[in-house]
C-alpha cells in the first residue's frame, strides 16, 4: 500500500492522525520519553493533546498513544506545548518525580479577536512517579498572572532549575505585536512569579512560540519560533522560523533582557523543520529533537489521503563550534540500524568521478568524506543536494505533483562542502553537512521501488548502509 510505502523506520511518526511538536523531552527511570502534539483522528477530528512514546536506546520505539486530552476547562480547547522537568526524590517514596508542563487553551464563546480578548493562556502541571500513570491536572498560571502587556498569546512553558530556583521560559505576544520571552521564577515549581522578560533590540516577529534554553560549554542560548518572518529576504516567503541567538560569554539567559536579531541563526535550512526541545541525557548531551513540519506550509505533506501526517526528527546531538555556531549530528545510537553495506560503483557512460549504488528500498544512511570542489549527490534522480560557488543548496524536480510535493529549493552560503551525511527514511530525508554545522530537514514521496542514489564530485569515502526498522512497535 502507498501509506505503508511511506511509513517510517527511525523517524518517530503517529500510528494514525497528526503530529506536531515535541513535548516533555527526558530521560525517566531507565526509558527515553518523547511526548508531542498529537490529534489522532486528524482529518476528521479536531482534539489536540499530547501523545506518548519511549524508547530504551533512541532508536526502538513504542507508542502508548493520546496520554494528555483537553478534559478540563483549562484546556478546553487544546492540551498544547510544553515541558518536562524530573524532581529528584520528589515522589512520595522518595523516588524521582516527573512533572509535565503545558499550556491549557481556552477560546471563550463571544466576537473575540483570540488575540487580545477572549483566549486563555493557561499553564498546567501533571505529575507522574513512573512516566505513565498521570497525576490530576494542577492550573498553576492564568492570564492574569501574566504582565499587563501581554496578549493572550503567551504558551509553551520550559522549565529548568538553575542558580537555586526554578524558572519556566514562556513564549508571548505584546499588545503592539511584538514576540518577546517571559521568564518566571519559582522555589516549589508550583508558585510562579514574573521575574524578566526577553525582548529583541529591534522587531523580530509577532510571536515567539516553543521557547528553549541550552547551554553548552558554558555558553547559553535563546531558542525560539518567531511568527511574522514571511517579508525578511532569508525567510522563503515563510511566516514561521525556528532558530537561536547566542548569548554572550558570561551572559544567562536568566540576567538577559536583549538580544540582537542580527545574531539569529535558523537551526535548519530544509522545507520541514519547526518547534524543536532539547534536553540533557545521563550521558550529558544535549539532544534536540524537532517536528518535521510547518503550521503553514505551501506545501503538502500528507499526499494521497493519508490517515497519519507528519514526523519528528531524529534525536540530535548538539555540539558549541569555536565559533558559537551549534553543530547537529545523528544521534550515534542510530547506527544500530545499520545493515548490509551497499558500493559504489562507476557509472556506465558517465564522467570519471560519478557513482552510483542502488538499495532496495527507501530507507539508507549515506556518508561521503573528504569532499573537495563542486559536488551533487541525487536521489532517484529527482533530489538533489548540491555544492557550487559557496552555496549548498536541496532542490526538487517536478513541481506539485513530483516527489517533492510543491517543494522546490532551499540553500545557505557555506565557504566549502568537506563532508555529508543524508538519512533517507522512506518519506522523510535528513541532511547532515560539514558535520552538522548545516542541516536540510524535509519530507519527500518517492514513488520508485528501488533507492538510486548518484554521486558527481571528488570525494575520499563514500559509503552507504540500508537501515532497519525500529518503529515496529508504534503502528
């Protein structure tokens, strides 16, 4: 069948219905949980909450479905983003407790605008000692307890401790339009109080949505999802980004009331990236997962009547270059996966540096070292990645109706192409340059039976694996 054709392996996806953002990213009593935006009888109904999925190693997976619903008056109309934050020996038996953070939407019958009148912002607490059975719903924050100048769009709460108190980062929208960030403090994680807020030097969006606060080596960072980007020459003719602004040495985000929108870096420069949450594993990374979508794409991402749209990214490790800039790299645990490897070989009629190798189905990891000069690497001959005159750029042949689905080209300025890595998952690609320091997220509908892959440039190594399944508990 086409929708199992387009099923993936390694790429978290709902069993049915529509995903969105990833929420409540941690690692709780021996198991990875992810949970997200889930509405799972998307096209026909309209309930939006949480789903749930855990995995022992990143790489399998199991789905425990729609775990968070809108079933109380706070969230009457959308269990929507949030957090996770593990209080250790917080739980009644002295064990660790998770506490689920979220933003309960209420829209209240009458001529409201949902902007500035009529809209409930309201953030909500559940606790859980074991990460599945879920606590009663505690209403912690309401829109009065919000600064005057906000609007009513304030949400997606991140929590983390630091300096001895705990403090929640809200993204919010001002009573003159401008996105900025909230940041509350608390000593309980119960009892919040406005300590600052985070505002650009100049305007940079409407709204700052799903908010994120990372620190490597040292250094911090502002994450965020500015609303209002279509008219800025970088934006593609988007409304909605996703991407980060580096604090200066020294400087917390917690001490910040600035940033310069001049320093913003998009985390993506694919078709299909929005909405990422990090979070630190016991090993001390820091892991970022994104949702593979857009809340307005030009483009479609759900071909064929599907019952099921969207997917996460895979888990990524983030690395600080000398340069401030965030490096993104597959999490390593993805290598399980990896099965018979594939060769390259000379093509037939073809100049002296062109490869190719076919795989049997759409489901590979290839990696290409030492690259030097121009360089292309198609995909079944309709996408392309390609290096030339400082530009690197992912382009799709075929319009609307090819595999692509309306997606055409993205690209971002780098001064050379060393090395490349693509994960190909059926639908979804994963594109992994200079080591990281440039990704390309986006869907794709191949229709072939067999991968092609072409390689035209100069490179050391280029190798090819297929990769396994480790979804097969989720549908």
């Amino acid at each position: 069948m086409t929708t199992n054709r387009w099923r993936m392996g390694f790429h978290l996806m709902p069993p049915t219905g529509w995903v969105n953002d990833p929420n409540g990213l941690c690692y709780f009593k021996g198991l990875y949980h992810v949970f997200h935006q889930y509405s799972p009888d998307w096209p026909n109904g309209s309930e939006r909450g949480w789903g749930h999925a855990t995995s022992p190693d990143l790489v399998h997976w199991t789905h425990h479905g729609m775990v968070i619903h809108q079933d109380i008056p706070e969230d009457a109309n959308g269990a929507y983003s949030g957090s996770a934050y593990i209080v250790p020996g917080g739980g009644a038996d002295g064990g660790d407790l998770l506490r689920l953070y979220y933003t309960g939407n209420v829209k209240e019958p009458g001529a409201h605008d949902y902007i500035y009148s009529g809209r409930q912002a309201n953030e909500i607490l559940i606790e859980t000692t074991d990460g599945f059975n879920l606590g009663e719903k505690q209403v912690l924050l309401r829109n009065a307890d919000y600064p005057d100048f906000c609007s009513c769009h304030v949400r997606d709460p991140k929590v983390w401790s630091q300096d001895g108190s705990l403090h929640m980062l809200l993204g919010a929208r001002d009573m003159d339009d401008e996105g900025l960030a909230l940041i509350m403090e608390s000593q309980d994680g119960l009892s919040w109080t406005t300590a600052s807020t985070i505002r650009p030097t100049s305007h940079f969006g409407f709204m700052w949505e799903c908010p994120d606060r990372i620190a490597l080596d040292g250094f911090e960072y502002l994450s965020f999802c500015p609303q209002g980007m279509a008219e800025l020459p970088w934006a593609n003719g988007l409304r909605d980004q996703s991407g980060y602004i580096p604090l200066p040495a020294a400087i917390k985000l917690i001490g910040c009331d600035r940033v310069s929108p001049a320093l913003f870096r998009r985390w993506d420069f694919g078709f299909d990236f929005y909405a990422p949450q990090t979070f630190t594993d016991p090993q001390g990374r820091t892991i970022l997962i994104g949702w593979m979508g857009l809340p307005e794409p030009p483009f479609d991402s759900a071909p064929d009547n599907l019952d099921w749209i969207h997917c996460l990214t895979v888990p990524r490790v983030l690395t600080r270059c000398e340069d401030g800039v965030v490096a993104m790299a597959p999490a390593p645990e993805l290598e399980q996966l990896r099965g018979e490897q594939v060769p390259f070989a000379q093509a037939d009629n073809a100049p002296a540096q062109t490869r190719t190798a076919t795989l049997s189905a759409h489901r590979a990891d290839i990696v290409v070292d030492g690259i030097s000069g121009p360089f292309d690497l198609a995909l079944d001959g309709a996408a392309r990645i390609a290096f030339a005159d400082g530009e690197l750029t992912l382009s799709f042949d075929g319009g609307a109706q090819g595999i692509g689905r309306g997606r055409q080209t993205r690209s971002v300025n780098v001064n050379a192409l060393e090395n490349l890595r693509v994960l190909v998952d059926n639908s979804a690609l994963e594109i992994f340059a200079n080591n990281g320091r440039e990704v390309f997220s986006t869907r794709w509908f191949p229709t072939a039976d067999q991968l092609g892959i072409a390689i035209k440039g100069t490179a050391e190594a280029a190798r090819v694996w297929s990769m396994g399944d480790g979804m097969e508990g989720t549908y």
